[in-house]
C-alpha cells in the first residue's frame, strides 16, 4: 500500500498550504500513482496564492512488486550519500529479516521467504535515474 501523509506549511508568502506527503508509493497496487511519479508531481505543491512550486525535502519508498523494486527516491539535490544510506538500509534490513524470521519463521512458508530478501532495496536522486533504474531492470 502506499502510505502518505498530511503535512500543513505555511509559504512565504503566509498562505497556509495542506500537502499530501507520500511516504511510500505502491504502483502494482496504485497503478495510477505512476504518472505522478514520473512527472515530478509527488511531494510538490503549487501555492495557490503567490504560484511558487514547493517541494517537500525527503525521500518516498517506490514499490513496484512486479519487478521486485524497492528504491528510495531522494531529491535531485539532495545532500545525501547514497552508498551510505544503502549501506545503513541493508544493515537495518538485515535486522529486519532476523526479526521477522525469528517471531513468524514457522509461519512463513519458505518460498516466501526467500521471496522477500530477494528484494533488493535500492537509492537514487531525482527521477531521472529511477528511470534509469527501471530501465535496467527491464
Ligand atoms: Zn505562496
């Protein structure tokens, strides 16, 4: 599922604005959810009153079960190092799998398992090269 949040910001402009932030976009499940993806239009909003475009500074999850993709997006200008955060995230996610394989290894059957840590969870800045990603993968 995708998950979003709502943020309120107040613009420069004194405007009071309500963003939907997505924390994590689902396109097998919100097939639609892609086109706004791709042109930029996640996380971003328009003031209303001054027309300034406002992007919210953090990363969403992008899921595509079809292709076993996993990425964390960040912004194009973003500050982050992306070998790092993957590095942070594998460590974390191996944590995880431990965990979910300690409290419901007997009810996940094997296959599923192995399902699920063949996921490979990937980093990249801005869209563009996550349709780079994407277009490796196919
Ligand atoms: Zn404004």
């Amino acid at each position: 599922m995708s998950s979003t949040q709502n943020l309120n910001l107040i613009c420069g402009c004194g405007q009071l604005l309500n963003i939907k932030r997505y924390r994590s976009v689902n396109i097998t499940i919100d097939p639609e959810l892609k086109t706004k993806v791709f042109s930029g239009a996640i996380n971003r909003i328009q003031c209303p009153k001054c027309k300034i475009n406002i992007k919210i500074d953090e990363p969403f999850l992008y899921q595509d079960q079809n292709q076993n993709l996993m990425a964390w997006v960040y912004p194009c200008e973003s500050q982050v190092d992306l070998e790092k955060e993957i590095k942070q995230i594998y460590e974390l996610d191996a944590q995880a799998m431990a965990e979910i394989k300690n409290r419901f290894g007997e009810n996940i059957p094997p296959e599923r398992f192995q399902e699920m840590s063949q996921i490979k969870m990937q980093a990249v800045k801005g869209i563009e090269q996550l349709e780079q990603l994407i277009g490796k993968m196919t």
